[in-house]
C-alpha cells in the first residue's frame, strides 16, 4: 500500500526517462498523469487512516540484506502523513508549474519523479539504513536540477555547494545510526527507540549532536545555513518548490523522528542550547529578510527564520509543541511554494526580482493584479494573520514552548513581527506606485500559469479556516510523544533527586 508512493514515481521516472521517441510533450503529460495518480493514492491512504492510532499504520515488512540487518520497512504515522501528502501535493505543483518550453523535458522530469521517490521513502522508512539510502537518493537528481536548469549567474557553484553540504549532511547521519546499532547490540537497523536506553548518557549526548548537525545542515539552521541562499536563488521556481517546500522538512522530520524520538534523555540535555539556536535562528532569518533587495532571496531568508520554530518547538517537546512543529512544516512547505511560484511569474513577466525597480504591479489595468493580490495572501499568510493557516501553526509552537522556554519564545513572538515587517516592504514596493509608462507593457498572466497559486491559496485558506483537519491527523501521535519525553524527564529528576 505505502510502496505504491515510492514505487510509482521511481517506474515513471524510468518510463519518461527510457522510452524511446517520447516527445517533451507526452513526457510532461506522462509526469503529470503519475504525480495526479500519487495524489489520488495519497488521499486514499488519508481517508483510511486512523486518527486514534498513535502508532505505525499500514506497515510493509520484507527482509532484504539480513547478514547486514537491512529490512525494507515501511509504516506511517501521524508525524509523517501530513509530511508524505504535502510532498505529493508539491511534486504535482513542480510539474505542472514547469514551462512547457523546458529544455531536455525528459531528463528533468525524470529527476523531478526520483527527487519526490526518495523523499517519500525517506518518510516512509522504518529501518534506518533505509532511511539514509532515500535520504541521499534526492542528492544527485536536485544537484543536476540546479546545475542544468538553474539561473545563469552561479548555478554551478550553487549546486556543487549544495552536493557537498547534502553529502556530509548523510555521512553524519550515517555514521549516527551505526553507533546506534553497533554500540546499542540491536540485531538489525530497524528503527526502535528503545535500543538507546542502554547506552551512557556521553554515547547518547555524542550521537545526537552528529544528528543534529546532519539534519541541522538540511533544515538548514544557522550557522550550518549557508548553502541555502545560493541554491534557492539559483535554482528555478519550481525546484526552489521542492528544495523549500519538501526537502528542509527532512531535516526538521528527521530530528523529531529519530533526534528526539530515540534520545529522549540526551534530548532534555541539550534543549536549552536548541531552543536558543532556534530563536537565533528565527532573529537571523527574519534581519536577513529585511536587508534584501531579490525578492527571491528574501522569501530564502524567510524560510531560516520560519524553520527557528519548528526547532524551538521540537526543543520545548511539549505535546502542544510538537503538533505545532508539525503544521508548522506543513504550512511552511505550502505558504513557500506559493511565494517561489509567484516570484517566478513576476521575474518572467516583468524581467527583474529587484525591489528598487519594482513597482506598481497592483495597477488593474496593466499590472499583475491577480498575481500580487495571491503574493499579498502569501505574506499574510508567512506573517501569521489569523484565518490563514500559517496563523494556527505559529500560534501552536508559541503557546506549547512559552512554558519551557519563555525567553526564547519570546523572541520568536518578535521576529513574527519582523516577518510582517519584510513582507510590508516587499508587498509596498512591488504593489504600489506608479509603473513606468516606457517599459510597464507586461504580458498576460494565462490561467495555466495560475493554476497552482490558486490551489495553494485554497489550502491555506481552507487548513487556515479549518485547521482540525489538519490537527486530528497528527494530534494523536504528537500527544504520545511528548507524553514519553515527560515522563523521561521526571524519571530523570526522580534518579537526581
């Protein structure tokens, strides 16, 4: 049932990839056919899935390399379900946002179905040596993405700068999970939480940090961040889609998932250094924002300081915490991808990212209109204005941290308001003012190109009005898990004591 979201993917990247004399046409209707049908399989599985588990769902067990203790495990939850439906969802808004007029179709698409393969195996996996070969699956397909039809300035550097950040990213990660599993005696590299509680609190304090700077690299979090302005701003919209909207969630699910998950105790440990690593974080991203003139570069900044949350979120560990660093990936990944899609129709249609010579774009006559009222929408949205869903995912994190960490938290309540703060300038300086009668001849945004903002912005208003469709999915499981690490936290007291 799950194999079916890897496994679809990976034969259309195959078929358009190898079939010969497919035109860029039928490659891209093929693309778009098996991202559409990932999709329906993906709203099955939602309909079919049990809010009041707690536990694994729909498990897929088949022994592989037992001599190395690789199983093929597969199982959801109410951590990875939202996370495995918002990587379905971006992977058609990438194909379908790709101009028709691509170059080598065939070859991009292809990446683009193997890209969103290892990513949903990624949070699928249930053995952890699987999880690393999914994780790195994405490395090269995204490398070739950026470097082939990234922008013309830096693309090459970007990319190569990205391949060797993603790779040491995996060998730390790598290199975490065979500590836990040789120094914790268990018989395979299935995933279970339990085969820490063994190890002396050091084994335990030295493994987590080689997980947190691997997955810290590809949220990214500050000061491990500075691949990320480069690869976003060179890399086309939609894979700046992917890179943003689904991709950094890997880090952030991954610390959750197996950071937090298995090391609950060496986890107390270093909260309060993560939870101000988070707030830095938020305070960096949100200052950076404001000093950009590219408008791409600034939504890249604004992404830093939004995934700060989520890390002061899975610091705090709260129940309430963790189910707003759930929708807080959830409603970045959807928020971010209606940004780089819009910015991507400004650049095309006007020629410019640059804030000094943007302007007008809100004038109904021979402005975008429609395109900057969306891109307003995706500001609020980012700066969390009640009846969007970025509100409830911000709020959530907030109120669930204050009373773990309330200094941090606080500084996280200010830096949403510099969010509002580098919106209110990118939405004024490209909104408002007169055009230039001598260059301000725009070509028409058609409704194709329109297609994927409108379905983003229908999410966020719909999750944003109702966001219990969101929360039932994943509150059941967020609750259990913080239930764990505070009663590992008092067992801790109670040993001091």
């Amino acid at each position: 049932m799950l194999s079916s979201l890897i496994w679809l993917p990976f034969l259309g990247a195959a078929i358009v990839g190898f079939l010969p004399n497919l035109s860029a046409n039928r490659a891209r209707l093929l693309a778009l056919s098996i991202a559409s049908g990932v999709i329906v399989w993906t709203l099955f599985l939602l309909t079919q899935f049990n809010i009041s588990n707690a536990g694994l769902q729909f498990s897929e067990f088949i022994p592989w390399i037992e001599t190395l203790g690789l199983n093929y495990s597969l199982g959801v939850d109410g951590l990875s379900i939202p996370l495995l439906a918002l990587n379905s969802l971006l992977t058609w808004i990438v194909i379908y946002s790709t101009s028709e007029q691509i170059t080598r179709p065939r070859l991009y698409y292809s990446l683009i179905l193997l890209v969103s393969a290892g990513i949903a195996g990624a949070f699928l996996s249930q053995n952890l040596m699987l999880f690393v070969l999914f994780y790195e699956l994405e490395l090269i397909p995204l490398y070739l993405l950026i470097a082939i039809w990234g922008g013309t300035q830096k693309r090459g550097y970007a990319a190569m700068k990205f391949l060797i950040y993603t790779a040491v990213s995996g060998i730390l990660i790598l290199a975490a999970f065979l500590g836990v599993t040789w120094l914790g005696n268990a018989p395979n590299f299935d995933y279970n939480p339990l085969v820490t509680q063994g190890l002396s609190l050091n084994t335990q304090l030295i493994l987590l940090t080689m997980l947190l700077v691997g997955f810290g690299i590809k949220i990214p979090l500050v000061p491990l961040h500075t691949w990320l302005p480069d690869a976003y701003v060179e890399a086309s919209p939609p894979v700046a889609i992917f890179l943003g909207g689904v991709l950094a969630k890997l880090g952030t699910y991954g610390l959750v998932r197996f950071g937090l998950g298995m090391f609950p105790e060496a986890w107390g440990t270093v909260a309060p250094g993560l939870a101000i690593i988070g707030a830095f974080s938020a305070a960096y991203g949100a200052l950076s924002a404001i000093a950009q003139k590219d408008i791409k570069r600034m939504v890249a900044y604004s992404s830093i300081g939004h995934m700060g949350y989520i890390l002061l979120a899975a610091a705090a560990a709260t129940p309430l915490s963790l189910l707003g660093a759930v929708l807080q990936m959830f409603s970045h990944g959807l928020i971010l991808a209606i940004l780089f899609h819009l910015v991507g129709i400004v650049e095309n249609k006007v020629g410019t990212r640059d804030l000094d010579v943007l302007n007008g774009l809100l004038s109904p006559q021979r402005g975008l209109p429609l395109t900057t009222g969306l891109l307003v929408l995706g500001g609020m949205a980012s700066a969390g204005i009640p009846g969007l869903v970025g509100f409830i995912a911000e709020f959530l994190v907030l109120q669930g941290s204050f009373s773990a960490f309330p200094i941090p938290t606080l500084v996280c309540v200010l830096c949403s308001g510099l969010t509002a703060v580098y919106f209110v300038i990118l939405l004024n300086r490209t909104c408002f003012g007169k055009l230039d009668n001598a260059t301000a001849y725009y070509a028409k945004v058609q409704w194709v190109e329109r297609t994927p903002a409108l379905v983003l912005a229908a999410l966020i208003f719909f999750l944003g009005l109702q966001p219990t469709w969101l929360v039932r999915l994943t509150e059941t499981t967020t609750t259990a898990m913080g239930a764990t690490i505070t009663a590992t936290n008092n067992v801790q007291v109670a040993v001091k004591n």
